[in-house]
C-alpha cells in the first residue's frame, strides 16, 4: 500500500496482455497480510500480463469477509513476468 504498510486481505489476478502477443494462461489468487501465491498448477507463465490488485482492510464488514477496499478502484499494472518461478511485489498506489 502508499502507506507502507502490506495490505491485509484482498485478491490479485493475472490476465495475459493479449495486446503484447501474450496467449499464455491467467491465474487469480488471495492476498493474506500482504502476502500472495498462485496455485502451481493454475500459475502463469513468463511473459506480458495485466495484474489487477484490489486490496481490502481485513475486517469482515457485511457480505464481504475481506472487509472494505482500501482503494477506490482496482490498482492495474503491466508487468513483464519471467519464465522462472519468482516472485514479484507491488506497491499500491491510493488514487
């Protein structure tokens, strides 16, 4: 998050940037204090993707057991993945 801070709870998908040649599969995971993982057999493979976080504060409101967005619309970023298994962290921007 801009503050410093990982955030608490939300989800995290990767869809491939169809724009950018890239035909490769997509993955979604959950964010758990800051921290995600995609199932190794749903995982996506090096190339262009379009990563969508939306983080959530962690504190069950309502319906939503992940509690309220910390950010008024899904954070987006292009990224070029790797075609190692490796990992990637993202600073979330408030707008």
């Amino acid at each position: 998050m801009s503050d410093g801070k990982p955030a608490p709870a939300g989800e995290i998908s990767f869809e491939p940037d169809s724009a950018a040649g890239n035909s490769g599969p997509g993955s979604m995971g959950q964010i758990a204090n800051g921290k995600y993982s995609l199932p190794k057999d749903q995982g996506v493979i090096g190339g262009k993707y379009i990563v969508t976080i939306t983080p959530f504060d962690g504190v069950p409101f309502g319906e939503s057991l992940q509690g309220k967005p910390l950010v008024k619309a899904p954070y987006v970023e292009k990224v070029d993945l790797p075609a190692k298994n490796g990992t990637l962290d993202f600073k979330v921007i408030q707008k």
